[in-house]
C-alpha cells in the first residue's frame, strides 16, 4: 500500500518562509503532487515532481528526493491568502493513473 | 476552469436509503475520479474511471459503485446509505494527455441521518 505523512498544522508570520515536509512510502512511484485547498473549497493543483530537484513557481516551490522518499513545499513571502490546507500526493502504478493523498497540512499565516 | 460541476451540491438522507451522485465534465477528459474527504482522512479515492463503461475501485470502494456511460458523465451510487458515508464527496478529472494534475469539481457535501 501507500502511506505519506506530513504535519498535521504548521503557523508561520505573513512575509516569512514556511516549509510544508512529506515523506512517503509507495511502490511503482511515479511522481509527488502538491495541491492547496482553502476551507470550504476544492483542492488546486500547485506543482508535481517527478525528478530529484527543486522546481518553482512564482511563490511556490517543490521538492523531491526519490532515494529519500522526501518531498517539500516551500512558500516564500507568505501572505495571508496562503492560510489554507496542503496535501502532498504520491502517483503510483497500482492501476491508471492512481493518485494517493496525505492527510493535510493546515497553514495558518498571521500577521 | 476544467468545466466540472457536480450535482447536487447538498444532500441529506437517510440511513439505508439509494443515492446517487453526478459528476459532469465538458472537456472530454478521459480519466475520472470521486473521492472523499473526512477530517484526518484526507482525500481518499472510491472509484475511478479510464474510460466509457471503463472503472475501477479505489481504496474505499466497499458500500459504492459507479457508472460511466458517457464521457462527460460518471455517476457516484450509495447502494444503501450509512452515517459512516456521512462525508463531502468531489469529483475530479485528469487534465489533457500526459497531464499529472487532477481538476477537482466543487464537492457535494452528503450526510447521512
């Protein structure tokens, strides 16, 4: 089976850094996903990985180490609107495409 | 916007009663997916689909089924509804060919009395 794990809540000051950790254990990994989810609201892709390395997008970046099973979520110059919940989610070959996810991290941004 | 909406968006049961949930894309994406979200769960996979009349389970497939008719529709049935079924449900597609992310529709939240 698949299993990840990542910090049930995280706190961080708006304008910080913040680091969102998840480490997994799978078979046939393909990839590592990131989606954001704002209460009350559906899950939004942010980033996928499927090579070692750091990838970025604007605020958000996204890292992975397959020798590790350890990925990241990196949110730089936090705003408010960043207040949400985060789920790593590995892609794996238990059929087409399946996509297993983390329990969530909740960020909350203060002032 | 991957032009996914779910109906209905709220519904309240009850226990042992058939309900069904409807899932409609109108990209023609060939890959489907219902889920459920439960606090400290999650987003865990029922059932998926790969194509017309194409399904699979999922994870927590026990007490569901699904139907894939047509492209753009992927129906969600609670042979018998449990409080334990009591959960938001969302739908999601995979985006275009080769694509890794999944689109999700808005949810329907479901309890069971």
């Amino acid at each position: 089976g698949q299993s990840l794990e990542q910090p049930s809540e995280v706190t961080a000051v708006e304008g910080a850094i913040v680091q969102i950790n998840c480490t997994y254990q799978t078979s046939g990994f393909y990839g590592l996903s990131w989606y954001q989810q704002h209460d009350g609201g559906a899950p939004t892709f942010l980033s996928y990985n499927a090579l070692d390395g750091l990838e970025e997008t604007g605020r958000f970046s996204s890292f992975l180490s397959r020798s590790d099973s350890y990925g990241y979520l990196l949110l730089q110059e936090l705003q408010m609107k960043d207040s949400a919940s985060y789920f790593c989610a590995v892609h794996h070959s238990g059929g087409y495409q399946k996509v297993t996810f983390g329990t969530g991290t909740k960020l909350q941004v203060i002032p | 916007d991957a032009g996914i909406t779910q109906s209905p968006r709220h519904k309240v049961t009850e226990t042992g009663t058939p309900v069904t949930l409807r899932c409609h894309q109108t990209e023609n994406h060939r890959y489907m997916y219902w889920y459920r979200q439960d606090p400290g769960h999650g987003l865990r996979l029922i059932h998926y689909s790969y194509g017309v009349k194409d399904t699979d389970k999922g994870e927590v497939s026990d007490g569901y089924s699904v139907s894939r008719s047509k492209t753009e529709d992927f129906l969600l049935t609670l042979e018998s509804a449990t409080s334990s079924q009591t959960s938001v449900y969302f739908c999601a597609i995979r985006g275009t060919s080769g694509s890794n992310e999944q689109y999700f529709g808005p949810g329907t939240r479901l309890t069971v009395t």
